[in-house]
C-alpha cells in the first residue's frame, strides 16, 4: 500500500496502515448489510429515510443515520433531499453500491445456510468456558 496521497489500485488487508482495513469495518456491521439489501430490493428505485427505518426492524433513526451517511461518503449510496417542509430525503444504491450488495449476498447465504452448526458449536464451548 502506499502513503496517504497516492492511490494504489488494491489495498493490501495485512498492511497495518492500509485503509482497507477501516472499509472493511464499514462495511462489514449489520446495519450496513441491511441497508444495502433494503436498498437492493427496492432498486432501482429511491427510499425514503423513514420508509428505510420500517423495512429494518430494530434500527434507530440516529444508527439509520449514520449507516446512510457513512454509505453516501463511501459513494456506495446516492442521496436526494427534496426542500419541502420538512425536506423529503431518498436514498438509492449507486453502481459500486450494487456491487457490494453481490458480495454481500453470498455472506448473508452463507450465514443463514451455516447458522445451525455455529450455534451447535457455540453450545458445545459455551459449557467448558463457563465450567473454567
């Protein structure tokens, strides 16, 4: 990888001082997992901020926030504020945002077809941690 300044073409993950690093940590949470999905899905149409919120269970609007803000700063999602009162915001994924939803996919179908045995294994641990 090289300094802060020039562009490489591909990071390198075992580089300490590689940004692809802290991209992978953007990425990989589960609430930008299902933001890309919602967004997806509803491609290639826009969503509304709160139409987004209700199609994510669980998520608050300041976590929706700022999983939308740090996608939009990646180039990963397009914002569109209309200057209404209060002012109407829609989100879409861009083209790089569509790539990521691909991989993206292929993790999600991993972990659900997996699910079953991590929990077995988990159930397998978690008496030999608690004995000591």
């Amino acid at each position: 990888m090289t300094t802060r300044g020039a562009r490489a073409e591909r990071g390198d993950l075992f580089d300490p001082h590689c940004p692809t690093r802290q991209l992978l940590d953007r990425i990989g949470t589960k609430w930008t997992s299902m933001t890309v999905k919602t967004l997806a899905d509803a491609a290639p149409d826009e969503v509304r901020f709160a139409e987004l919120g209700r199609r994510m269970p669980g998520v608050s609007q300041k976590m929706l926030s700022v999983t939308l803000r740090s996608l939009t700063r990646d180039g990963l999602v397009s914002r569109r504020v209309e200057p209404t009162v209060p002012p109407r915001v829609f989100y879409r994924l861009t083209g790089l945002g569509l790539s990521l939803e691909a991989a993206l996919a292929g993790l999600r179908t991993w972990a659900e077809e997996h699910m079953a045995e991590i929990d077995r294994a988990n159930e397998a641990i978690d008496p030999e941690v608690d004995g000591g």
